[in-house]
C-alpha cells in the first residue's frame, strides 16, 4: 500500500482518483502532480514502484501544500479573522454561515439540528 503525505491511499484505485484522498488535492491537481511525476494517471495504486511512489513523493513536497501543513494554514486564516473581531470572525466564532447565506430557513450545517419548541430529550 502507498503511504504518501501521511496517507495511506486505497489499493484498488487508480492513481488520480486515489491522491485525491489526500487533503488539497483534487482531480485537477492529482493529475498535473503526476503528469509532473511523469507517472501514468489511468496506472492502479497497487501497480506503483517505490521509484514512482518517490517521485509522487517530490513533486508534492517541493511545489503543493497539503494535509497537516494546509490543515494549519486554514485553521491559523480562521483563528486570524476571529482575533481581528471582524464580521466574517464573528461568524466563525457563533457557528454561523459566513459568506452572506440566509438563515431564518436553512443553515441547518452551520446551526446543527434545530431547537423546536416541543423538543424534549
């Protein structure tokens, strides 16, 4: 099994569905790593050599930002915007939708379930 940033990526899959289990990697990206790697994009995971798994290994650590590097980064942006007192930090710090969505109706992700009135334990 390939372990590469810290995640081990699933064995049956191909490569450029499989890096996108590592966070910040999405389709697009996953696939200009390995065209960078110069390793097949349709090859499976458990089809790689050590060689292949090395130079994946390369491209990501010298040109991309991901898992707990960029999980810090976000969470340091957000703990940046709550100091600050800002609107968008205040949002951050009630567990409200941010970017100006309603919530007199929906919200339901940001608010968690709802308190009705009858609701009892």
């Amino acid at each position: 099994m390939a372990r590469i940033a810290g995640v081990d990526l699933p064995r049956n899959k191909k490569l450029g569905t499989a890096l996108t289990y590592i966070f910040g990697l999405g389709d697009h990206l996953a696939a200009q790593v390995l065209n960078s790697a110069k390793v097949d994009v349709n090859k499976r995971t458990e089809e790689l050599t050590e060689d292949e798994v090395a130079r994946i290994r390369d491209v990501l650590e010298s040109s991309y930002k991901v898992e707990g590097d960029l999980r810090r980064e976000v969470s340091m942006n957000i703990k940046r915007l709550m100091d600050l007192g800002c609107y968008r930090g205040l949002r951050h710090r009630k567990g409200l939708p941010v970017r100006g969505q309603r919530t007199s109706t929906n919200a339901r992700t940001r608010k968690g379930p709802k308190k009705g009135a009858g609701r009892r334990k």
